[in-house]
C-alpha cells in the first residue's frame, strides 16, 4: 500500500508536468495538494526524515527546474528519432522518456537526502519499462533513451549532456564486491557520446570521451580518448575490438 501511494503520487506529479497524458489543464493538475501528499509521504516513510517539510519546500521550488530539464530530454529525444511523429507521441508512448522522467524526480528527491523513496521510484519506471536507472546516477541535460529494454546505469555513473544511448546499454560496475561500496564504481560518460545497442561499459575509472561513439556489441573497461570510436569486429573467429581515432 505505501509503495502503491508512491508510485500514484509519481504518475500524478509527471501528468501535472504533461497535461497532454491525462488531457486536463495544467491548471487544474496542479489544484492538487502534491505538497500535502509528499509530506505524508515522508512523514510515514519506512525510512522517515528529520524534517519533510523543508524536504517539500526544496523540492518543490526544483520543480520547474525538472521540467527544464524533461523538456530538454524530450527535444532530444525528438530531434535524434526519424520515427517520432510529434512531442506528444514521445510524451504518450515512449518508455525512455518515462524512465528519464522518473529518474529526474528521484534523482531530485536523492540529492535532498531522502532515502528509500527514489529507489522505490526508479524501481516501478524498471518494472514498467525494462530501464534500470539508479536515482543516484548524475545524467545532464537532452539525454535520449532510444527504445530503451534492457538499459542499466548503475549508482556512480556520471553521463554528460547530449548523450543518446540505444536498447541494452550497461553502464555499469566492473565487480560487485562489498569493499566496492560507497566508491565510484561506474564509468564517466562525457559529452555528446552516443552509445549503440547491447554496448557494455564498465567500471569506476573507465571514461569515454567526449564526441565519441560505441559500437553496438562492446565490450569496454578501459578508457577512450575524445572524438573516438569503438567498434566490434570478427577476425579469424576471434572477438577484437578496434579503436579508431578521428
């Protein structure tokens, strides 16, 4: 039931920002008591914090920030995909928006200390769409998610702006080991990079230049210059990966 007024509390908030997902005016969204319902929220947490009322000032004198932010990811998404129709499509139909939308929330709810709650947000997006962001992660601005199944971006990942990422991406940790905790465990993605389908990424010191691509089918724990690309090859039945430089 808690977890259920979470995730109801979530999809209430995305469709004030999105009016077109319900079809009622902005206006009239926003009649609801979101405050009111984020403090009870916080105040019955399994987790409860010091003070949710502060907690509900900051994060909701954020929100238009969120939005800037979702607007930026939803032009993004738009500009990167032929097969998008219109905003609204986006908006309506595609779960990496959703997902980038959900992680934006609990990422803001995250950096105001607030525990437990942005997992349980990121974890229904997860469950909904097959895209596992961890709250924690620091994403910048007009990040493109492009079918999205399969996608990880583990807890110390560091993406910069302008990057799209393609179905089956794993940014992710190079082990899983204890001692690992509370370390950057995650690679850095630099600005502008695009990263194809099935592509693995891992590890805390592993960075990937800016401008550069990776190839669908990767396999990378090391780091890549600017303005590189990463692509697979099969030679002599044997898999090679091959760095070429601009």
């Amino acid at each position: 039931m808690y977890t259920q007024q979470i995730t109801q509390f979530l999809d209430q908030l995305i469709n004030a920002l999105f009016p077109i997902r319900t079809g009622t005016s902005e206006a009239e969204m926003f009649e609801a008591n979101f405050k009111g319902e984020l403090k009870h929220i916080l105040s019955s947490s399994y987790l409860p914090v010091t003070d949710p009322q502060t907690i509900v000032e900051s994060f909701f004198s954020s929100i238009d920030q969120i939005k800037k932010k979702l607007d930026l990811d939803l032009e993004a998404i738009f500009s990167g995909d032929p097969a998008a129709k219109s905003k609204i499509e986006i908006i309506l139909t595609y779960p990496g928006f959703y997902a980038i939308a959900v992680y934006r929330i609990a990422h803001l709810l995250h950096d105001l200390g607030v525990e437990l709650i942005p997992r349980i947000l990121t974890e229904h997006a997860h469950r909904q769409t097959g895209i596992d962001i961890h709250p924690a992660a620091s994403i910048g601005h007009s990040f493109c998610i492009d079918h999205g199944t399969g996608v990880v971006i583990g807890e110390t990942a560091e993406i910069g702006n302008r990057v799209k990422i393609y179905q089956g991406v794993t940014i992710g940790a190079l082990s899983t080991d204890q001692s690992q905790r509370n370390t950057k465990r995650h690679p850095t993605i630099e600005d502008n990079v695009i990263i194809y389908a099935q592509a693995t990424i891992l590890g805390g010191k592993t960075r990937i230049g800016q401008n550069s691509v990776i190839g669908g089918n990767t396999w990378t724990t090391r780091s890549v210059p600017a303005n590189s690309k990463i692509i697979y090859k099969n030679h002599s039945d044997k898999q090679l990966y091959q760095l070429i430089k601009n």
